[in-house]
C-alpha cells in the first residue's frame, strides 16, 4: 500500500478568489491555468498496519495533511496508520502555489497506494477539497476549473507558451491564501471583479481558439491587477508585493513598448509570473536578470498533469 506521485504548480490566468463554500471548497468563481513544468511536488504514500501513529515529513502542514488523508480512509474504510514524505524542487509557500502541487501530488498517492480506481474528473473534486486550486494541478496542459472539478482545455503541448517565474522572496508569507479567502466579501470591489469574470473568461477561450497571444496577455494581466486591488481592499488589507515586485511589473510594460511580448501575472505572494511565447524566452530572462531583487528564475512550460511515478522517497 504504497506509492508516489509528481504534481505540477499551476499558474492561474484569470484567477479565483473567494469561495462560494468555505467547507466544501467551491469557488465563488471559474478559473483557467497552465500547469508548470518545472514547479513540482512529489509525494510518497504508504499505509500499514506496522505503523503506530501518522507520519509525515517535516515543515509541512501536518495537520491539513492528515485531514486530508481522514477523508481517503474513509472512502474505503481502512484505519492503518500512514507516512508520508514530501519533496517541492522551488520554494513552498511563498505564491506559487504549493498548495495546489502538493494536494494533488497526495491525492494521486494516497489513492493509488489505496488502490482506488478513480477517474480524472474524480480525482480532481477530491483533491479540491484538500486545497480548491489542487484540483487544476490533476487534468494536463492549459485548464478550467468550474464548480467541483477542473477539466482540461488543451494539451500541454498545444501552444508554446512559457511561465517565467521571478523569485524576489522565498520566505513563507505571512498570510495564508486560505485566510485572505475569508475577508473578500470587505472589499467594495469584489462584486465589481466577479460581474466581469465571465466576460474575461469568454475573451481568454477566444484567445486559446486562436492563439492570438496579445488578447491572452493583456487579458491575463487585467485580471491578476483587479484580484490584486480586491486584496488590498480587504479589511486587513492584504498587501503581497515587495518593491521588487513593483520594479518587474514596471520593466514589463517598458519592454512592451520597446517590442518584447511579455506580460506578467502574480498570484497571493511577491513573486511575479512572466508570460510570454517560446521564441521570447530567452530575451525575457536576460532582461530579468537586469533587475535589483531578483533572486532566482525558473523557466515553466506548459505541463501534463499529476502522475504516479516510480521511485519512490522512502
């Protein structure tokens, strides 16, 4: 009864915040991503009877771990003790969703190593409710997460679009996504961003449908600034970027009007996401490496999504 899986970070392009259920982790709005490549979670699973108490590797969230593994018990009845060993390769908790790679990484494991035959649609909902944008790390490539479940739109193959993530703080943030969640109704804009949604939604669709990266790009920033000023007319405000954060996202639009097609997007932490198409690749990350606060870079394509592998962490 054991196994492991690979799970990718997701960057969301037009974003959720606020949920519909708090307890059931429906969202108060759809959203579409792209899973990355080289943002990842492993995870090993294994329950048996030898074990005398729950396991699980340090630094992380042992509690939500194990609430989310009560649930799988359940499911088929079994109440053996369980380890669990997790490994991220970029920093945890610091807005670029860990939470998502490491729920759907424990999900696909834990389910496996149950030897629960589950289908994607499935394996999403249960993931969602380990934390909601783990779902979008289940299904491959660019994907919708609407209600229950997230779904693919697209292979990771189907546009050569590249995430480049700058690193301006590695440290844990000090609020939680999960806590800023609660307090969106305070803010005067929230019905003003969920009014527009479904119109940038429909705008972004037509943008996959015909590649036409501009429409994706600014559509993608538009969205990430509005989220943004939800969070920063909260009651506490939530106030995620640093002034390296601010730097990028003034260099971004400067390299736009000087021809680089590169727009950015930045999730509930400091670090920026840097959008752009495969042959701008490499301009955009010799021009990032220009910038005061940049502490490391990691180049993302489009990824598949969580899968069982075979080598395990213990």
């Amino acid at each position: 009864m054991k196994a492991t899986a690979v799970a990718p970070a997701n960057i969301a392009f037009i974003k959720y915040w606020g949920k519909k259920d708090a307890s059931r982790q429906i969202p108060r709005n759809s959203s579409i991503s792209m899973n990355l490549s080289a943002c990842t979670t492993t995870t090993t699973v294994e329950f048996s009877k030898d074990f005398s108490t729950d396991t699980i590797s340090e630094g992380f969230d042992a509690q939500r771990i194990i609430k989310h593994i009560d649930r799988l018990r359940s499911l088929v009845g079994i109440n053996e003790r369980v380890c669990v060993a997790t490994s991220n390769n970029f920093p945890a908790s610091s807005g670029i969703a860990s939470s998502a790679s490491g729920f759907a990484a424990l999900t696909i494991a834990a389910t496996a190593a149950l030897h629960l035959n589950l289908s994607e649609k499935e394996l999403s909902a249960l993931a969602r409710l380990g934390s909601g944008s783990a779902c979008r790390s289940i299904p491959d490539g660019f994907v919708k997460w609407d209600g229950e479940f997230a779904h693919s739109l697209y292979p990771a193959d189907y546009w050569d679009l590249c995430d480049i993530v700058a690193i301006v703080e590695k440290a844990k943030k000090k609020v939680s996504s999960s806590k800023g969640h609660e307090a969106v109704e305070t803010s005067p804009f929230f019905k003003q961003r969920l009014d527009a949604i479904p119109k940038r939604i429909h705008k972004i669709e037509l943008a996959f449908q015909k590649k036409n990266f501009q429409s994706l790009g600014e559509i993608i920033e538009e969205d990430c600034l509005d989220m943004h000023h939800v969070m920063q007319t909260q009651t506490p405000p939530l106030m995620y970027w640093n002034d390296a954060t601010k730097r990028i996202m003034e260099a971004v639009r400067d390299w736009r009007k000087n021809g680089l097609s590169v727009y950015f997007t930045i999730d509930a932490g400091p670090n920026v996401h840097l959008i752009c198409e495969g042959k701008d690749e490499a301009r955009v990350i010799e021009s990032l490496k220009n910038i005061s606060g940049v502490e490391e870079i990691i180049l993302n394509k489009p990824s598949k999504g969580a899968q069982i592998v075979s080598t395990h962490l213990f």
